[in-house]
C-alpha cells in the first residue's frame, strides 16, 4: 500500500511545503497519467484474470475507466491509511477499492501483484483457507464483472508509508454472499461464446441493477412490471451480455 504526490501539483494544504526537488525522481514514471501506465495496469489484471484457478467461464475484459481513475487520485491524495467511501468512488455505477502503501516505490506490477497473492488464503467454492486470513483484494480483482479500473499513486512525505496507490474496480465486486465464489467455474468464455478475448469476455452489461435478487424479480414478475423495469436495468435489458 502505497501515497505519491505529483511533481508539478500541490494537493492537500501541508504538501505545498514540498518543493518539487523534494519528490523521488522514481515518482513521475509511476503516474497514472502515462499511457503506458495505464495499459501496464489493465494488461496485468488481464493476465491475471486470465490465470484464475479453477479457470472462469464468465470472466469480463478489464478497460481503463477515466472516471475511476480520477476518484482513485482524489483519494490517494488524502493520504489515508483508509477506503474512501462508496459515494467518492462512484461513476455511474458503484466502485470497489484496492490500496496498497509501501515505504519504498513499488512498480504497479508489484502492487497489483501482491494483491493477487492472497490467492495463496483463498480456495474456490470456500473462502479463506485460514481464518482471519486477507483475500478481499484478490477477490476484487478477479470479480467477474468488475471489467473497468482506474488507478492512481501519490508521495506521501509525511507519512510512514510515503507511496500510496489505489485502484478501482466498477462495478464493484466482493458482494458478501458471493466472496466464496467470485466468478463461475467452467471453461474460459463458455458463458460469452460469441465475445471471447483470448480467454476474457468482452461483452459486458452496461447498467446496474439496484437489488441483488433482481434476477428473481425479473423472473417472477418480468419486466412489464414497473417497479422491476425501474430497479432492474441489467436483469431487463442484458439477456446476452455478462451480468
């Protein structure tokens, strides 16, 4: 887990007393602002997400979102040991979060890689091998459905841990009573035949339901119904799609 602080922006009041020479020349390479940063990070998550184990047969391609990326910066800024909340990580669907700080730069591959590594705690279809044991990162990074992310990093100079660097996941994954199971298990595309990306599906469903029994509302009611209409949009209109 990481804080950052851009070379050429002052963003909390107590950073403007840290003049440009004192940012590590390693800070600049690490923005997110970079296009090759960007594809760095989307292109490990996809490999990773490609890696599950059992394999994934409803497993969405990543794409960098924008939006996401500028609310990960808006809270890497503050320097926080914490999550931001759900309203300050939210496009037009909900976001999930994953932080990581370290007292020395990390390479985003690292960072994300560390994350993957509680998969070493986790087993499909059970949870956390141990109790107490960490895997929620692990979890949103290979939740199904979660096919956008923006990440960010900051320099930190007051605190212990002087690099800080967050990613965002829309939608957001890791529902609680589906963290045993974070996507299906069968063959890689097997639920996306006709939009298969190397293993990945690359149709994913555009809207949010509101209710996560909305896909037994739209089978007991259907539709036509106007509550379901209203508070199922992904349940009522991505027949095709990942959802």
């Amino acid at each position: 887990e990481n804080k950052y602080i851009q070379r050429s922006f002052c963003y909390n009041y107590w950073q403007c007393y840290y003049t440009a020479k004192n940012v590590p020349d390693t800070f600049p390479a690490l923005l997110t602002t970079n296009v090759d940063q960007q594809k760095l990070i989307v292109d490990k998550h996809n490999t990773l997400r490609r890696g599950v184990n059992p394999t994934a047969s409803n497993m969405l391609r990543m794409e960098w979102n924008p939006a996401a990326a500028t609310n990960a910066q808006n809270w890497a800024n503050q320097c926080s040991l914490n999550h931001s909340t759900s309203s300050q990580r939210r496009t037009y669907v909900d976001c999930g979060e994953n932080l990581y700080m370290s007292t020395a730069p990390s390479s985003w591959s690292d960072a994300i890689q560390a994350w993957y590594d509680e998969e070493k705690d986790f087993k499909y279809g059970v949870g956390a091998t141990t109790e107490g044991a960490v895997i929620g990162h692990y979890t949103q990074m290979v939740w199904y459905k979660s096919y956008q992310i923006g990440c960010a990093v900051a320099y930190c100079p007051k605190s212990t841990y002087k690099y800080f660097y967050v990613c965002q996941y829309c939608p957001a994954g890791n529902r609680v009573d589906l963290m045993k199971t974070p996507y299906k298990e069968g063959k890689p595309c097997g639920d996306c035949p006709n939009a298969c990306d190397n293993g990945l599906c690359s149709n994913p469903c555009k809207f949010q339901d509101l209710y996560s029994n909305c896909p037994q509302l739209e089978k007991d009611y259907g539709c036509a119904n106007d509550f379901v209409k209203q508070n199922c949009p992904a349940s009522c209109q991505c027949k095709t799609e990942i959802n």
